[in-house]
C-alpha cells in the first residue's frame, strides 16, 4: 500500500510544502514513484514520518533529528536525555517569568506594590486572588471609590501595609471571638466590630459610608474569594461570613436610621 503527497499530508496534519522539504534535504525521501512520477510513500516511511514528528515536538531541529535516524540504537536516547534536560531549563525560565508576570498583575490589580517576600512577611496567610481581583477591577472600573482605593493601596509603604494588616488581625481575633461567644449578629458587640472595620476601609483606602458596607459585606457572603481577604481559610468558621454581613446590616441600620441608601452614600 502507497500513498500519495497529498493523502500522507491530510492524515499526518503536515504541509505538502513540509513533505518537500524533507525530501530535498534526504530526512524524509519516498520510497516510490508513480508512473507519472509522484511521489508515493510507503508504510516504512510512514514510520520514519512518526519518528520525525516525534522529535519535532521536542522541539529537536532537522539536523539533530537526521543524525539521530541515522544510527537511532546509538544515538536516540542520548538526545533525548539532552533534550529532557534542556526542557527542564526551559521550564524552570518560563516558571520564573510566569512569576514576574503575575507579580505585575498583582501589582496591577491590587495596588499593593511589595515583592513576594514583602507580601509573605505582611499578609501572612492572607491572599489575593487573582482572579477576583481581576473581576473586582472589571466590575469597578468606573467607580471612582475603587480608583482612591487603588491609588492610596498603591501608596502604601510596607510599614503601612504592616499597620494595615495588624490593626486587621486583632479586628478579626475580636470577630472571631464574638462569634464563638454566641455573640448575636445584630448586638452591640458584633455591631461594634462591623464599625471598626468600616473606618478601617476609611482610614486605609476610600471613604465608606454605610450603603456601601453593605454592599462589601455582601461580597463577602457571596464570594468565598472576598471573605478570604478579610479571614484567612484556616481560621474561618460555617457561618461566619454571613454573620459578618448580618453585623454590617444591623450596624447600617443603627447608623442611619431612617434614611435612604442615596442619603448615606453622600
């Protein structure tokens, strides 16, 4: 059984040009002629076609992959070892620039311009998710609440973030004790924390009248991803990011009486 230029490329998803090329250079010559004069391959050069395609997936050029079919007991598994060990290499440098990648982005999406290190020594268990901050900057791009925080994220120094982030884990010691205590969502105590936590996000990035604590809180609810930038997932409990919502709720309300949500938002 022969085959045509045109059948092997179809089935072996390579150009005619390619199967040409390889034939001028000798790494791949069919083994027949037509009457006409065409080229026809053989189930041998099918196989040899394999191998070739085998090794230009890894990325082997033409040359190295002729010496290698040339004496293949001799040589194949030396190249391959080569190869694997250039990969790795490869890898290692794509890994390191993935890294430099997402930190940008982190930076980006985040504000919380610190290297990895930095972040480690600051944030602790605490982590941001990329892909809820991307959405975040999708949702509220056009919010001019969301730019100030962004902006004043980003001109933290490190002893800020570390302020920051103190001032958040004795908030969240004091919330997780309440809850433990059977403190009710809507009693001083959890009201109390639901206010701290609503001047901290004054204090540290953009003003945050009671309307939109609510809607914060609601993410937090909502979004295990959001929750997880105020508690960590080890020390969270079932129930607790909607306890936190609750106290929010009850604490707007305590703020704001009567008003409307356009008038707290002023």
């Amino acid at each position: 059984m022969s085959y045509s230029v045109g059948q092997v490329s179809a089935f072996a998803g390579v150009t005619v040009r390619t199967l040409h090329h390889y034939d001028r250079t000798g790494l791949l010559s069919p083994s027949g002629r037509s009457h006409a004069g065409y080229r026809r391959y053989g189930d041998a050069d099918l196989a040899r076609l394999q191998q070739i395609l085998f090794y230009r997936e890894l990325g082997f050029p033409l040359d190295e992959i002729a010496t290698i079919l040339a004496d293949p007991q001799a040589n194949a598994l030396e190249h391959l070892r080569a190869r694997q060990r250039q990969l790795g290499e490869e890898i290692a440098r794509l890994q390191r620039l993935t890294e430099v990648a997402e930190r940008a982005i982190e930076v980006q999406l985040t504000g919380v311009p610190l290297t990895p290190e930095e972040r480690f020594d600051v944030f602790g268990e605490v982590a941001f998710d990329l892909s809820y901050a991307t959405e975040a900057q999708e949702k509220w791009q056009h919010s001019d609440a969301h730019r100030e925080a962004m902006a004043r994220a980003s001109a933290h120094t490190k002893e800020d973030w570390k302020r920051l982030m103190g001032e958040a884990a004795a908030w969240r010691g004091d919330l997780l004790d309440a809850f433990d205590d059977g403190e009710p969502a809507d009693g001083e105590r959890a009201m109390d924390l639901a206010e701290e936590h609503r001047l901290h996000i004054t204090r540290w990035f953009t003003p945050c009248p009671p309307g939109t604590h609510r809607r914060i809180a609601d993410d937090y609810a909502a979004d295990p991803r959001a929750f997880a930038l105020v508690v960590p997932p080890s020390q969270q409990r079932p129930g607790l990011a909607a306890y936190l919502c609750k106290a929010v709720y009850a604490n707007a309300s305590r703020r704001t009486g009567s008003r409307t949500e356009s008038e707290e938002d002023r």
